[in-house]
DNA sequence: AAGGCCTACAACCGCATCCGT
DNA sequence: GACGGATGCGGTTGTAGGCCT
C-alpha cells in the first residue's frame, strides 16, 4: 500500500547482533534496489527457484540467500498479489487463524497470491487490533470476558450484519478437527506440487 | 507550518526442519 | 543413526509516510 520497498532508504540500522549470513563482509542489507530487483528476478527467470545460498554470487548480487529468497518470494515473484486484501480475503484469514493458529505460511498457502509475511502483516496491523477491539483475543479466538452471555454479541465483528457471525461459529469441535487435518493435508499435498515447485532439490 | 505520534510493511534474525552424505 | 548444510518459518524491528495537534 504505502511505498515500494525500493523507495525505501536506510533499513540498515538493524541491531547490531551477530548473524550469520547477512553479516559478511561485503555483503549489502536493507531495502532493495530496482537493480537488485532486476537482477534477481532475471536470474531466477532464466535459472528458476532454489540454491539460495549460492545464487546471491551467480546472480551477480552482494546479499545474503536468505535475504534473496524473501525478497523474491514475497515481492518479486509474479504470482504475488499485491494491495488491499479484500473483505473475502479477511474473511479466509479469520477462519483459517482461528483453525491453524499462526502458521502464516499454510494459511498463505490457501490464499492465492498472498504471502505469508503480508498475511502476517495484515494480521498484526489490522485483525488482531480488530479482534481485541471487539473483545476477542486474537490468539485464542475466544472473548477475554468468558462471561457466555456477551459471546454471541462479540462474534458479530463490526456490527453491519450480513456474513460476519460465520466466523467464528462456522465450526463446532468436531468439524473443527476435521476440517484442520484436511486443510494441513491438503496443504502438504499442494505444497509438494505447487506453491513450492522448487523447496527442494 | 512544524513537530511529534502512529501505522503499515519490508526486511532481518534465530530457530526448526528437511535432506543428503 | 549422526552430522552438517540448506531452506523454511514465525517473531520482531526499523523506518517512511500519514495523521493529529
């Protein structure tokens, strides 16, 4: 929404630990460059997904893999939708947060062209303050007053009607569990052939 | 108009997990 | 089975830009 990240300057001043890649001498940190951006994207085009380690040197760029694969796999990578997230969208990521908790990744997985940071993101800046204004807690789904008689009130989200109790009470336990070995099942699977054609080699 | 505060999000870090040897 | 390297994941932080006073 506000800036390409590219525009972004600085970002370098992280805390000063010792890590393990990103700090070798020479290597760069921080926002990248419409040039970094480019070479990544046209090696990765040509050569494909993986080797992060290595493809920092072929690719010609003075970053970390790591650095690399996140920038590519969250920003880069033509499959990546960005903007707003719709009111559906918000909507899968309630549910799929209540069921999985905050393994960003699966959730992602079930939203196409949304990633897991920007889920994360999303979650952090926008529903978890909406969950907690309506009286929620985000981590558990459920009213921090256990009181019975406001839960069905504090299910009703923004208080415009239509659609919005389905959130919560879409599943008892049963279903709940059920639905979740599906859901982690069929996220395995399609991760193995799809959404990470290139995890390993 | 200026300064401080708040919000959003890209990017970094460390740990967990996977996989080959 | 143990080990080490590579990759993936979730938590956290830094900062640009917007908003408020």
């Amino acid at each position: 929404m506000r800036i390409p990240s590219t525009s972004r300057a600085g970002g370098e001043g992280k805390k000063a630990k010792p890590a393990p890649c990103c700090t070798k001498v020479g290597l760069k940190r921080g926002s990248w460059t419409a040039e970094e951006d480019e070479l990544l994207s046209n090696y990765i085009k040509r050569e494909g997904e993986g080797r992060w380690r290595t493809l920092p040197k072929k690719a010609g760029l003075l970053r970390c893999g790591k650095s690399c694969r996140l920038r590519w796999m969250n920003y880069l990578r033509p499959s990546v939708k960005r903007g707003h997230i719709s009111a559906d969208e918000e909507d899968l990521i309630l549910r799929l947060h209540r069921l999985l908790g905050n393994r960003w990744s699966l959730i992602a997985g079930r939203i196409p062209g949304r990633t897991d940071n920007e889920i994360k993101n999303y979650w952090n800046t926008h529903l978890s303050k909406k969950l907690i204004s309506e009286g929620i807690d985000p981590k558990t789904h459920k009213p921090f007053n256990p009181n019975p008689s406001i839960i069905n009130h504090s299910h009703n989200r923004d208080g415009d009607g239509d659609g919005d109790k389905g959130i919560l009470d879409c599943c008892n336990d049963d279903s709940l569990s059920s639905f979740l070995n599906s859901l982690i099942n069929d996220e395995m699977f399609s991760s193995q052939h799809q959404d990470h054609p290139a995890q390993h080699y």
